[in-house]
C-alpha cells in the first residue's frame, strides 16, 4: 500500500457521547505512533516534515485532540487516567492491537497514564519536556516567576482566566505574532533564534489558533486536570519509557525530568545540556527513531544513572 502524506481528520463518539478527534499522518499501513500533544494543542495539517518523516520511517502517525481541543468535546472534572479509556477506544476503532506512545510537554502525564493503563497494548513511549509529577506546574520551583503567576492565578479563578482569554482571541488571531513574542520570552536563550524562523512562527501560531477555535475552556481544563494530579504512581508503570529533556528548561526544570525518570522501573534519559523546552519539533524524527528502534540514537542513562545524577545536583 502507498504512503499517504495527507492528513486524514478523523472522528470517534465514545461511549459516553463526546466526540474524540483526530488526524492521521503517514502509510495506513505504517507502525501505529500516537501522539499527545501539549499545552497549547495539535494543529490539524502537517507539523514541520511530518509527512516524509512518517514515510521514511513507515509510521502511521496519530495525533488525537484531548477533551475541549481540535472540535473534541470538552469534558470538566476529568482526570488524567481516564485520557487512558479515551485512547482505547480509539485504539479499538482502528483496529490497532499494539502501537507506541508519544507525549510532549503537557502530554506527558497523558502519555504516561496511557502507559499505565495500558500496559499490555502499548510497546514503548517517549516523552519530550514532560511536566513532572513532584507538583502542580504554578508551584514548580525554579519556574519564572511571571508564569508562576500567571498559572496561580489561572488554577485559583479558571472562569475569570476563560472570560479574559476569550476577549483576548480575536486580538491574537488579527495579530499571531504576539503569540510567538509569548513564547519567545519564555524559552531558553539558546532557543530564541530558532523559534524566530518563520516556520515555528507560523507551526505555534496555527497550534494555538486551531487548539482555541472554540474557546480557551479546553486549554484552561486540560491545565486544571494535569494540576490536579496524575492518579498513579511512576513507579507503576510497566512499559519501557524514553524521556527526553533539555538542561536549560526554564518550564520544567531538568531535575524534575531525572526524578521522573529515576521513578520509572524501565526507563532510558535524554538529556542535552544546550537543549530549552521547544525542542521536539526539531527533533521528531530523531526521537520516533529511538523509540521504534532503541539501539539507535545519542548515549542515554539508565533509570540509575538518572538518580546518580540527581544526586549529583543535590546540595550536600
């Protein structure tokens, strides 16, 4: 069967009546990789290259919408490990026994809790700049203070936070290069240059527009839900898991990442010293590489070695 670079919207209704969406990418043939997006959501066309990666790399890439993001409908009140159910039933509908799991940023916890509430379907996964489940994001030490309160205040009054950031839409969808002026100034220093070239302007612009087409509930939701707590413990999770972090992470700081990863039974860190919290894009085919083929890639450390580094970064 041919490779197919279109992206193929799809569309599931779950048992309890919400609709679940979805783009597939990539041969229908190909290895099953489905993806949890981040914060700020998964656009419904192409991301950077994905199309000829998924050729080369024969993967059947799919990229599903959580409650509230891409036209799924929002669900208040969930919790991180039902995300699990969702994607059984996705799973179920397309006939896909076993797949891999790919999560970056705040699709990480849904990464994981797919993970381990599917220990027996899913192969092996991998998260990029996952948030960690030592705190709730606002109260992650080490974070800038200016998005430390800005998540305060989010988590405290979520209707309030919603009311302002509707208002705020149609000014950022007249002028998206605010956007990007956010998401600069947040990023590491080694970062800044790149995330000014126009095609992560334009990739994190359509990612927000398309995340916010009906409103910032689902944002706001999805915030509330990860901050919540992820309903299980690291530790139980059964399936090798691949952890890709950057040292220079203001977001998630890298210690977070390594106590993450020292709490996984199996699991394999990469971590790079000059990398900040934006750097999957980039990076996709290197990252659906190592998780289909684990021999290959950059030098890794063991769920060990991550503790003794850990340790290394603990004041005496």
């Amino acid at each position: 069967m041919p490779a197919d670079h279109a992206n193929r919207p799809g569309a599931l209704r779950l048992s309890d009546g919400r609709l679940l969406t979805f783009v597939e990418t990539g041969p229908s043939d190909g290895v099953p990789v489905i993806y949890c997006h981040g914060a700020i959501g998964s656009p419904l066309r192409d991301s950077v290259d994905l199309g000829p990666i998924t050729e080369r790399l024969k993967v059947r890439h799919i990229a599903v919408n959580r409650p509230g993001f891409g036209g799924a409908d929002l669900a208040c009140g969930r919790t991180v490990t039902a995300f699990a159910d969702d994607l059984a039933a996705l799973a179920d509908a397309l006939q896909l026994d076993t797949f891999f799991l790919v999560g970056v940023s705040a699709g990480g916890p849904y990464t994981l809790a797919a993970a381990h509430g599917l220990r027996q379907r899913v192969i092996r996964a991998a998260v990029c700049s996952s948030l960690s489940p030592l705190c709730a994001p606002h109260r992650t030490p080490g974070m800038p203070l200016r998005i430390r309160l800005g998540l305060t205040a989010l988590a405290a009054v979520p209707q309030t936070a919603r009311r302002v950031g509707d208002a705020l839409l149609p000014i950022l969808h007249r002028h998206p290069g605010l956007l990007h002026r956010v998401i600069a100034a947040h990023a590491a220093p080694t970062e800044r240059a790149r995330l000014a070239e126009a095609d992560e302007r334009h990739a994190a612009g359509a990612s927000f527009l398309s995340a916010t087409a009906y409103g910032v509930g689902g944002m706001i939701e999805d915030y509330l839900t990860y901050s919540r707590g992820w309903g299980f413990r690291p530790e139980d999770v059964q399936p090798e898991i691949q952890v890709w972090h950057g040292g220079l992470d203001p977001l998630v700081p890298v210690e977070h990442a390594l106590q993450l990863a020292a709490s996984l039974p199996a699991c394999r860190v990469f971590v790079d010293p000059d990398e900040g919290h934006h750097f999957f894009r980039r990076r996709l085919e290197e990252i659906m590489t190592v998780l289909l083929k684990p021999d290959q890639g950059p030098d890794s450390l063991s769920a060990a070695g991550a503790r003794a580094l850990l340790a290394s970064k603990v004041p005496a």
